[in-house]
C-alpha cells in the first residue's frame, strides 16, 4: 500500500466515481432516445462545423520550435537570403551544350512570361553576363587554347559566313578534300566536322533530334564554360491551404515543358525535382496512402470485431460510436486548436486503431454479463461496476502517452497530442453513454446470444490446454533470457533522420534529387554560413577549404576571376585575328535550294569515295587507318543512304541543315560576345547574383559543397560535425537534417519518460500498491525491450514518421494491462482470469488495432509504411507480454488458494 493515510480517501474517491458512472450509464439506458436524439444532433452540428472550417496547413516550416538555436540561427540566414525556399529546381541535359543552351533559354523566357504562377526564376550561370564573360572564369592556359583553337578555325568560320546552309557546308568540305588529294594539307579539325555531320544525318534517316555543337567546332572551350546539365531554378506560388502547396505550379510548369517539346524525344532530357517538388511527392503519395491505409483499416476492423462479437447489433453500436467519435474529435480540433497539419490529420487511422477498443471492452463484457442471466440494465450495471473503472484508466493512460507530445520542442507533433489525447477522451465518453443508449433502443436478440458460448478461450489450445500456471516459472525464466539477450540489439537500433529516405524512391523528384547529389559540383545538401562582411567571408571560405569533407566553397569573391588582364589581353589581340563574321551570318538561315543542295552533297558524297581509295591505296595495311579516314568512310556511307531518300523527300534536307547549321548564327552572336569581355568587379556582378550572396546590409553568404554523396547519413553527419568545428554557426539543409533529428529524438526521449512518470503516478493513485504499478509497468518495459530489439535485428530503424511509437506503446499498453489487473483485482483468479471475457477483449482489442497500423504497413509511402511496421511489432510484443508475461507475474508473485488447490490436484 503506499499512501496508507491516503488510502481510504482515495478509496472512497473511486468507490464514488463507479457510482457516477453507473448513475450516467443507467440514465443513458432509462432516457436511450433522449440521449440519441441528443447525439444526432451534436453529430449533425459537428459534421456542418468541420465541412464549414476543415483545413490543412501544410506548411513545415513550423515543424520544431522556433526557440532552438539552429532555428534562430536558420532564421536569421534565410531573413537575409530568402531566395532557395520551396524551390522547384528544373535540370536540363541535351545532347550537346548548345541544344541544352537554347532549352535553358526557351524554358527561362516562357517562365518569366508567367510571373503569377512563377514569380522568382534564376538561372545559375545564365544571362548575358556570363556569354560575355564567361571565358574569363577559364584558367589562363584555357583561354590561350580557346584562342588558337579559333584562330585554327577562322578559315572554316569565314566560308561559311560567305555561304551558309547545307550547301555551302557541302562544298567547303568538297574543296577541303580537293585541297588534300592535290597535295595540300588536311584542314584542321575536319574529323570532327565529318563526325557532326554524319551524326545529324543519321539522326534525321532515324527520325530523331539532333543539333551539332558549333561551340565544340569552333572552340572547344566554349563548351567548358559550365556543364552539359544546367539548372533553372524557380520559386513558385505556394498555396498552404492545399493539400498539396506546389500541385498547381508543377503541373503548370509540366505542361509549359511539354508545350515548349523539351524532352527525350525533342533531344532534352529534363528532370524536376526541389524542396516543393520533394514535399508534393510525399504529400501526394502520403494521402493515397493514408485513404487506403484508411479503408482497409475499416474493412477489417468490421470483419474483427464482428468475428469477436457475433452481434450486428453490437458492432453497429461500436462503429457508430466510432464514426462519432472521428467527427466530434475533428470539430474539437478545429475549433479549440485551429487548422490541422500533416502530422495532427493522422489521428484518424490512430483513432480508429484505438477508440474501437473501449467498445470492444465494453461489448464483451456486457454478452457475458448477458449470458450469465442478467437482464440487460442489469447487465450495463455489472459492466459498469467491473470495466467502468478499468476502461476510464485505460482512457485516461492512453490519453496521457499523447499528452505527452505537447510540452516538447517537436511543434510538429504537438497538435496530434492535443488531438489524439482529446479524442481519447471522447471515444471513453461515447462508449460509456452512446452505446449504452444504442444497445437499449436496439437490444441484442436471444438468437444472437445463443451463438456464442463462454469461455471463448476453450477454443484457444495455448490458453486452455496448457495453462499458464503450469508454466508460470519457465514463461518467466524464457521472458529473462530473452531480454538479456535482446539488450545489445536494442542498443544497435539505429535513427534515420533524413526525410528523404521516407519518400517513395522511384518518384520522379527523389530520383533527380539523388543524381544530384551524387555529383560535388551539384549537390543540393549544401552548408551555408553567414558572415558579417566579404572579408570574413572569404577567410572563412579559405578555412573550410582545407577540410577533408568539403569539395569546394563558394563566396561572391569567387564570381571575381582571377589573372583578369591577361585573359583580357588573350582576347582583345583575338578580336584583331578574328572577324566579326556574326554580322555576316543571317539570324536565321534561309531554306536550301532542294536541286542545288542535292547536287552539292552527292559531289560530297564522291570525293569522299576518292579520299577514301586514295588513304586506303597509300596505307596498304601497313598501318591502322586514321580517325580522319574513319569519319570519312562514316560519313560517305551515311550519304549513300541518305541522298536516295532526301531525292523522294525534300522535306529532309531543310531538316538536315536545321540539325547541322541551325545553331552556327548563334554560336557566332555568343562567340563574338564572349571576345568583348571587360573587367568584372563587384559592382558589375549580375544583381540576381549579387543579392544571393550579398545581402542590402552587407552580410556575405559562405556556400559550402560536401566532397562526399550525402545520400549517406554518416557521410552527411561527418560533414556537418566537420564543418561545425570551424563554424559553429553554420546552417543549410544538412545541418537542419542533423540538429532537427536530435531534437526531434530529444523530444520523442521526453515524451516517452513524460508518458511513463505520468502514467505511472496515475497508476499509484488508483491502484494505491507498489506491487500492481510494477505488474502493470514490467510487460511494458520488455514489450518496449522486445520492440527495439526485433526493429533492429530486423534492419528497421527509427524515423521522423515512427519515433511516435515508443509513447504510443506505454500508452496502449497500459490501457491493456489494466483490465486484466483490475479484473484479477476483483476477486478472480488468475487461472480463471484466463476464461473470462476480459483476455479474449483484449485480444480482439489488439487484433483491430493490429489491423489499423498493419494496413499503414503495406502503404506505397514509405514513412508511412515504417510507422505502420514498426506499430504492428510493437503491438504485437505488448499482447504477448499482456497475455503471457503479466499472467505468468499474477500467478507467481500473487498466489490465491484456488491456484495452489489447482496446482495440488495436478501433481497428485
């Protein structure tokens, strides 16, 4: 006993609220219509309140407390450098930089023609800055191949200004193969050119886009400038009411791809993906799986409880209470609390698990109530007077593992405790007054009742045949075993903190985001640090440089390029050498003389043949053939093809000069561009750059790349912990990933002991002995053991979506044990216990509630799905321990005579 002075007081206190109780129950059962009536109408006013004011936030932003101090510090940083929030990230890749250049400039005009939609585009490494520019962020030694290079090329350039078109290409490589059958040397750089244009006239027999790169012809260089793959980089409009914020500017920014043909089958290969493009992913696949999760979770709670309680009438009277519960519970909420998020929405699958075990205690125990002769409000009596008590404990324990979220730091999941707790209360309320009143206007049927006969257990060989006291001693000694042995597992259980791990893997956005970051030069996890000024910037720039884990750093110092007058020196003596031939060439080229053309392509196609003869007849096969002499046998081979076809469809040739000639106008436009470079300072930086590096009050933004592939967590951790110990104060999505799973951890190692100390303290106060709160909190403890341990073994980790579990298993196991306590309390023994009503309620309780989370398990979301799995072991660990572990404890270390007389009997 532990508050002996206490103890009549509080015995007294619950002897008054089982009279309470009774009196609300018999009142439910003496005015069942009025009470009904009364509900139908709270029901109807509910459901107009939630259709009325139902909303989702979902904006998780607000997730963790804005008082940590990663958060002020995030908040800080994104105060001054606001641009990459909720971006959608667009990544453009074409066969060549030229056609991935013009889909970049396609894509970034159509963008900014729909500010409403779009209203910041960015696109790294674009605008005319960078085509004049650009050659300057070349080292020295690159700049100086770029210039012989073009220089080489000058003569290929100028014939083709003269005479553009798929003639003028033809009769310039004509007179080239001339030159050198005469004697005279190979133009340079002929191989490639025999190589584009046998490209583009295969690409066109097969149907397929094609672009020669003039930059590689002409420069090489031109190409190196940036990657292949670009980046367009988009802010969208956000509606927060939706449940999918982004939903409508990506399916916008869709059509407008499809609309402008960049894809693989125009030559593009695009790919989306961002933090908005990541969240409508999850939030897409999250409520498809939650509405089925839903359904079948309906499904085969119905097909449950029927089996366990073999009444229409009384499953019609649980769901019911059921469906109410769900509906008063959304009303509280929104009114009390306010819009739901993305989190607090999931107490509906919670509460269908939960709720439909306090009718399924309550039903049971009334049909064994009726089978024992009782009248009916005799009956609700009894059951009032035996489980009133127990399930308001249950209620109560239940609703404190969920109260238990709130005074955490985790903002996320306080509204679910809020929630889930109060919806707790109401399921206990309901089935204490709803369902009392149903059984009365809708009584059970004599025929009904006749079905089933007690104890159910008879038909369970574990429970029956081989009884528990026999093995009390051994169930125990197993029980020890097995938990000293599942200790170092338990200690290996492993939390994932990155949130891209619990989106489905095969999206689209999940997919492009991984490509990307398995490339230093891309990767989106990037570490930012904020300094007061550029110097301190760049000393701090120069510091994370030396770190093992960082690639490279990025500052707005590193826009200025280095060697600045000699590459502009290099330049400027190539504007003297090289024309300005893009004042020659017409913006566009005009349609090839179908004859003529015709006629200059098969001369081409027979001086190939005789270039050909001629190299081979030389060679002789003492040495292997030349690249120069490959291409030219590719390309006369592909002319032989090609000319037959061209002749019965002229159509061709317009679209082999396209392929081939197309974009020389506007290589030769950027080509002289990039030769009028000028000094580049800070005051000529772009804007658009300068403001996302350089905030209005001068502070600099430190940009830091991993070397590693952050996909990884311990790499990511490594970086993180890396660059902290330089920067203590550094932030970026890498750092929110690492601080944010601490806290959440922290909050869930909170919530947990907060649970337990709560619920423990309830259990003193009713329960009033040491021993019945340890009989009760043990099966918990190594249910939790058991849990943690088997997640482990088998390869499930803890996660942002099912760190909830371990609160939720004190809580619901708890609400368990107490009926079997508060059962054995009464007076029954514990090998009787086991053929009541009480155990197989349990069971079935924990079947409906297996079933709830069982059907998260098989959900396409894989948070959703981890939630589910690691729910359904953890339930399943605490019906073992509820119906084997705690028995085996009543029987050991509380023996009654019936027992010993048993035992007695048996050994004689």
């Amino acid at each position: 006993m532990i508050f002996p002075a206490a103890d009549r007081v509080l015995a007294g206190l619950g002897r008054t609220y089982v009279r309470l109780l009774m009196a609300v129950v018999d009142g439910c059962v003496r005015f069942s219509r009025v009470v009904l009536l009364f509900f139908l109408v709270a029901l109807v006013a509910s459901v107009y309140y939630v259709v009325g004011h139902f909303a989702i936030n979902t904006d998780t932003s607000d997730a963790l407390s804005r008082d940590l101090p990663f958060q002020q510090r995030e908040a800080a940083y994104k105060k001054a450098f606001p641009q990459d929030r909720d971006s959608i990230v667009v990544v453009l890749q074409g066969q060549n930089r030229s056609t991935t250049d013009g889909a970049v400039d396609r894509l970034q005009a159509w963008l900014r023609s729909h500010p409403e939609t779009f209203p910041q585009v960015y696109v790294p490494g674009g605008g005319s800055f960078f085509q004049r520019n650009g050659l300057l962020y070349l080292p020295t030694a690159k700049v100086e191949e770029f210039a012989k290079r073009i220089t080489d090329a000058q003569p290929l350039i100028a014939r083709l200004s003269a005479d553009p078109g798929i003639g003028g290409l033809s009769k310039l490589l004509t007179e080239a193969i001339d030159h050198e059958l005469s004697g005279g040397s190979s133009l340079s750089g002929l191989t490639k050119v025999y190589d584009a244009l046998n490209d583009a006239i295969v690409a066109n027999l097969q149907n397929k886009p094609y672009t020669v790169s003039w930059a590689e012809l002409m420069g090489g260089s031109l190409n190196d400038l940036g990657p292949r793959k670009r980046f367009v980089v988009v802010e969208p409009r956000m509606n927060f009411h939706a449940l999918e914020p982004a939903a409508a500017a990506i399916q916008r920014l869709q059509a407008g791809l499809k609309s402008l043909h960049l894809d693989p089958e125009h030559g593009v290969q695009v790919g989306i993906t961002g933090s908005a493009v990541l969240d409508a992913e999850q939030l897409q696949t999250v409520s498809h799986g939650a509405a089925y999760s839903l359904i079948l979770t309906l499904i085969l709670e119905i097909l449950l409880v029927s089996i366990a309680l073999r009444s229409a009438r009384l499953v019609t009277a649980v769901f019911v209470s059921l469906i109410s519960g769900i509906a008063f519970t959304t009303a509280w909420a929104l009114f009390f609390i306010g819009p739901f998020n993305l989190i607090s929405v999931a107490f509906a699958i919670l509460f269908v698990g939960l709720g439909v075990d306090f009718g399924i205690q309550l039903c049971m125990r009334y049909r064994e109530e009726l089978f024992n002769g009782a009248p009916h409000r005799e009956a609700m009596e009894r059951v009032t007077r035996g489980i009133g008590g127990a399930l308001t404990l249950a209620a109560v324990a239940a609703a404190l593992s969920f109260f238990a979220f709130v005074p955490t730091t985790y903002a996320g999941i306080v509204d679910l405790g809020l929630v889930s707790g109060a919806s707790m209360l109401i399921a206990l309320i309901l089935t204490l007054t709803m369902v009392p009143a149903i059984l009365t206007v809708w009584p059970i049927s004599s025929q009904s009742l006749r079905r089933v006969t007690y104890p159910h257990f008879q038909k369970v060989p574990t429970l029956a045949r081989h009884p528990i006291h026999r093995y009390a001693y051994w169930v125990l000694t197993g029980v020890a075993l097995l938990a000293l042995a599942a200790i170092p597992a338990a200690l290996r259980v492993s939390f994932d903190f990155n949130p891209l791990h619990m989106i489905d893997q095969k999206a689209e956005g999940v997919r492009v985001f991984e490509s990307l970051l398995a490339d230093p030069d891309t990767a989106p996890y990037r570490i930012e640090v904020l300094r007061p000024n550029i110097a301190s910037a760049v000393e701090t720039a120069r510091q994370l440089d030396k770190l093992p884990t960082v690639a490279r750093t990025v500052t707005i110092d590193s826009y200025i390029p280095k060697d600045q007058q000699a590459k502009l020196a290099i330049l400027q003596n190539l504007q003297i050498l090289v024309p300005p031939f893009s004042l020659l060439m017409p913006a566009t080229l005009t349609p090839p003389d179908d004859s003529k053309s015709l006629a200059d392509l098969q001369k081409l196609q027979g001086k190939l043949q005789e270039l050909i003869a001629r190299r081979t007849a030389v060679s002789a096969g003492s040495a292997p053939p030349s690249a120069e002499l490959l291409a030219a046998q590719r390309l006369s081979a592909s002319l032989a093809r090609f000319l037959p076809v061209a002749r019965k469809d002229p159509a061709r040739l317009q679209s082999l000069q396209e392929s081939a000639l197309g974009t020389l106008p506007s290589e030769l436009k950027k080509l002289g561009e990039a030769l009028m470079a000028s000094p580049v300072t800070l005051n000529t930086l772009p804007e658009d750059l300068r403001e996302r590096y350089l905030d209005a009050r001068g502070q600099a933004r430190v940009e830091v790349f991993p070397k590693e592939n952050l996909v990884s967590n311990r790499k990511m951790l490594d970086f993180v912990r890396s660059v902290q110990r330089v920067v203590p104060d550094a932030v970026g999505t890498p750092v929110m990933l690492i601080e944010g799973g601490e806290a959440v951890l922290s909050a869930f190692r909170q919530a947990t002991f907060t649970a337990l100390i709560g619920i423990a303290l309830l259990l003193l106060v009713s329960l009033r002995r040491y021993r019945d709160v340890l009989l009760v909190m043990l099966p918990l403890m190594l249910a939790a053991l058991f849990t943690v341990a088997t997640m482990s073994l088998l390869g499930l980790s803890f996660n942002l979506g099912n760190i909830i579990v371990l609160p939720l298993l004190i809580g619901l196991g708890v609400a368990f044990a107490i009926y079997l306590v508060l059962r054995w309390r009464s007076g029954v023994d514990v090998a009787h216990l086991l053929q009541t009503s009480t155990p197989m309620a349990v069971f079935f309780s924990g079947l409906t509630t297996l079933s709830a989370f069982g059907s998260l398990a098989v959900s396409s979301d894989p948070g959703m799905a981890s939630l589910g799995k690691a729910l359904s072991l953890a339930l399943a660990m605490v019906l073992l321990s509820i119906l084997l572990i705690l028995p085996a404890l009543l029987l050991i270390f509380t023996h009654s005579p019936q027992e010993e007389g048993m035992a007695a009997d048996e050994g004689s």
